[in-house]
C-alpha cells in the first residue's frame, strides 16, 4: 500500500498533508509514529478515570497530532472531544469519546497495513 492509498482508504488530507511536510517519505515517518505516540493511551486511561483535566490534554494533543497530519475524521473528533472537556466533562462527551476511538482505531488499522 502506498502513503496516498493509505490516506484515501481512512479519508485522510494527503495532498495536505505533503504539502506541510514536504516528502512522502517524512509523511510515512510521521504516520507510523502515530502508532507509538502515547496521546491516544493516556486519554483513554486519564478518560475511564475521570480525570477530565488530563483527558482534555491528551486529546488536545491528539487533535494537533492529528491536524497536522490530515488525519481528517479525527481531526474532528478530537476537537469535539476537546470542546466537551475543556471546562470539565460535559454532556455528550462518552460519545465523542466513542467517535475518537473508531476514528483513531480506523486510521491505526490503515496505518499497520501501510507498515507491513
């Protein structure tokens, strides 16, 4: 699988995306790194925890993660989550904490098979 396949099979910005980073090499890179970054696991654990506090900054890192690399549907996602915990856990936010961990799952699941 390519990078631009890659992007096209979760609905991703490639051409975005190669543009802000300048190679398809380096967008590869960063792609794969996502699958390591710790974001995503530590809002998922500050999350079950009720820690709204660290949830909301690791989803706020997760969303300019994801921003930068044109990863569009959890771009969304993440910010709706975000705006839902900004001032504390407000009304709606396990859903958008569903939506996060589908697109986040989708975009991982493209990913893997981009590295294998």
């Amino acid at each position: 699988m390519t990078v631009s396949e890659c992007y096209r099979k979760f609905g991703g910005d490639y051409e975005g995306t190669l543009d802000r980073l300048a190679t398809e090499s380096l967008v590869r890179k960063y792609l794969l790194r996502l699958l390591d970054d710790p974001c995503y696991g530590e809002l998922v654990k500050n999350f079950n925890a009720h820690a709204d506090r660290e949830a909301f900054q690791a989803v706020h890192t997760l969303k300019g993660l994801s921003l930068n690399l044109g990863l569009t549907k959890l771009t969304s996602s993440s910010s709706a989550l975000t705006e839902a915990l900004r001032h504390g856990r407000q009304k709606g936010a396990e859903e958008l904490f569903e939506k996060v961990t589908e697109d986040y799952n989708e975009i991982c699941g493209a990913i893997r098979e981009l590295g294998e």
